[in-house]
C-alpha cells in the first residue's frame, strides 16, 4: 500500500470536527515557534475565506427558489400551531443572543482595521436600506453578494415556479443540491483553511490574546444556546400544554439532543426523532410531518449563531446599535434560521445577511464566518443538539395541548 492512500484513507475516515481541531492545534503551534512561517501560510486562510464569499450568494438564491418551489401543496397536516411555534422560538432565540451581546459584548481582533463602517443612522436610515436592498437588480445582487435582494427574489421566482412542469422544478432542485455539494467540498478543506487563519491571526499583533476573545464569544453562543433549551423551550410548553415542560425536555435533550450534538445534522437525526416521537406516543400524523419540517425550519441554535457573530462583528467595527434596529436584527436572523442549509455550519452561510443590515461589507461578514468556523467543533454541535430536541419538545407540546382539549371535549 502506498503512504498516499493511507493518507487519504484517513483523511476519509476522520471526521471534519477532529480535522479542524487538528488544524487550530498545528496553526496554534506554528504561531507560537515560528511567527514568520506562521504569516507566510495565512494565503491558505484568504483562499478559504474567498471560496466561502465567492458559493455563498448563488447558494442562498438557489436554496430558497428550490424550497419554495417544491413544497407539496393542499397537504392536510394540522402544521399551524406547529408552526408558529417554530417561529416563535425562533424569533425568541434571535431576542435572547441580542439581550445577551448587549450585556456581555465580543468584539473579534481578526477584524480590527479591516475596514471602517459608518454607523447607521437610527432605524429609519437602515429600513431605507433594507428596501433599496430587496429591489436590488437580480443580476447585481447576485453580482455584489445583496444577500436581501436575493432572498428577495428567491421567494418570487419560488412562488412563481410553484405551477411550473415537474421538470423545471427538478432542475431547480438539482441545481440547489449542485451548489450545495460544491459548498460541502469548500467546507471539507475548512481544516485547512482554519489552520492558515488561526496560524496568521495568532502570530499576529493581537497574539494569543485573541484566544480569550474566541473563548468568551464561545460562552455567550453555548450560554444563550442553553437558555434557550432549559427556559424559553419550557415556558412555551407551559403556556401551550399547561403542564410540567421539564420531563419532556430533558427526554428530547437526552434521547435527540445527544445524537444530534455529535452528528451536527438536523437532516440525520430524523430518524431518531421519528422514533422518539413514536416512542412518547405523539401523533404520528403529525410528527410525520412535523419532524422534516422542523429539522428544515424550526432552528432556534442558528438564530442565535447569526445573531451573536453579527453583533460581535458590528461592535468590533465600533459600529452604534441601537434597540430598534437589534430588533430588526432578530426578526432577520429568524428568518435567515428558517433558510439554513442542513449542512454543517450551514447558519454561518447566513451571516453575511444579518451583516447587511450595519452596512458591514461582504468581505469581513466572510471572515465573520470563519472565525464561526474557528468555533464549530463546540458551536455547530450544540447549535445542532438545541435544533433537533426543540422540534421533539414543540411536537410534544401540542400533542399534550390537543390531548389535553380532546379529554375535556
């Protein structure tokens, strides 16, 4: 056997969480034992950054034009109370990362000096913005990365599409799983990538100062993650089934959020939700549509991904937030949440959105995302475990609410 296949077999067969672990570990020590060849491989960190800026946009469009268009129509589910469950925990996610960046802010050295924003002018000056965004030019916002514009027109071309030929609609779907296989081969060399940012950045002025910084953003993403999961979760449930929430929570977190957290996919933890849900005695009419629905939609851990790094990025760019504009912000991470891409680190995609709304460019909303990158051995894990127990937990909240009402009929 040559040394090369058992190089790539291993590369196969290590997951991509010990990979770039790997990665930050030899970035790390280059820094510290050779500071100049620690410069020198930060090319490898640029090209990272710029394959992420340059798949990003057409991934976004494509995304969202497939999912609208190949939605199944006139489909009984009884999915409403559902679902505004999903956006309401969603939305809470978003509020809780705002509350909690404004009293324990981040700020990111990787971007210091990167550029210099203009703080925005109040909210009315950033809706101005917002809607000169969303009428943007298809071809322009593809063009200069308008990630609102092209949402925008996602929802337009989707909606349109929605009566067109079976074919036509195939080929969308096709097109939005190409560019998210491109997106996954861009991700496989995240390790990588990570390690020329993480060797360039700590070799830097800044040095391993900069290891604090991605320590306390990691604590407000995983404390505002666990807040979510063990009070807002449970308050909803209380005010849906008027019952002790805490059992079936701590059931979801054990039995969904475990798998979950150590597969980093909401789309592969359906099974175990499905089984769960049979296992718990829920409605299987509903959880048979609910659980795709929720592991596609319901995603309170990447509101508060693209929350918290948007903010981070705002305050390091000594950008002037003020409440009524964070509150845009949640309603718009909230909605880029319910966009994400199944893959890992899907929500981090997003960012560059939520970005937009400081006039913060799209270059530095790409290194935003890998700095995220930098902490998704630990973020994208519990981002997934909070996603995929919160569906169990909103399902079961309602199955217990419809239960509940049937036993006083």
């Amino acid at each position: 056997m040559y040394p090369q296949n058992s190089l790539i077999h291993w590369f196969n067969r290590v997951s991509l969480v010990t990979q770039i672990l790997i990665g930050m570990i030899l970035g790390a020590f280059l820094a510290y034992f050779a500071p100049s060849a620690a410069q020198s491989v930060s090319l490898l960190g640029d090209i990272f950054v710029k394959a992420l800026r340059s798949v990003a946009p057409i991934l976004v469009l494509l995304l969202v034009t497939s999912s609208i268009a190949n939605h199944e129509q006139g489909r009984k589910s009884n999915m409403g109370p559902l679902i505004g469950l999903y956006i309401i925990g969603t939305f809470s996610a978003a509020l809780i990362a705002v509350i909690a960046s404004f009293l324990f802010p981040t700020r990111l050295g990787r971007l210091e000096g990167t550029e210099t924003v203009s703080a925005p002018g109040g909210i009315g000056e950033v809706l101005v913005t917002l809607l000169n965004n969303m009428f943007d030019n298809p071809v322009s916002a593809l063009v200069n990365a308008n990630y609102i514009g092209l949402i925008v027109w996602g929802v337009g071309l989707g909606i349109a599409l929605r009566h067109a030929a079976p074919a036509t609609k195939g080929l969308i779907r096709d097109l939005a799983l190409a560019i998210t296989f491109i997106v996954k081969i861009v991700i496989r060399f995240a390790p990588i990538g990570i390690f020329g940012l993480v060797a360039a950045t700590l070799s830097g002025k800044e040095g391993f100062h900069e290891i604090g910084n991605y320590a306390r953003l990691l604590t407000v993403l995983v404390g505002c993650m666990a807040i979510v999961a063990l009070v807002v979760n449970p308050l909803i449930v209380f005010l849906v089934a008027r019952r002790n929430p805490f059992p079936l929570v701590f059931t979801a977190l054990r039995e969904s959020g475990i798998p979950a957290f150590f597969t980093r996919s909401s789309a592969a933890n359906i099974p175990v939700n499905m089984e769960l849900c049979k296992k718990l005695g829920f409605n299987e009419e509903t959880y048979s549509v609910a659980v795709p629905l929720g592991a596609t939609i319901n995603m309170a851990g990447a509101a508060v991904t693209i929350t918290v790094l948007t903010l981070a990025a705002a305050f390091t760019l000594n950008v002037q937030v003020d409440m009524m504009t964070a509150l845009l912000l949640s309603v718009v991470a909230a909605i880029c949440a319910c966009g994400a891409s199944g893959i890992a680190g899907g929500s981090l995609l997003l960012i560059p959105v939520a970005c937009s709304l400081f006039g913060i460019s799209n270059e530095t909303a790409a290194l935003v995302i890998a700095i995220g990158f930098s902490i998704s051995i630990i973020q994208d894990s519990v981002e997934t475990a909070l996603n995929s127990s919160t569906d169990v937990v909103f399902i079961g909240a309602v199955d217990m609410a419809e239960k509940a009402k049937a036993a006083k009929a």
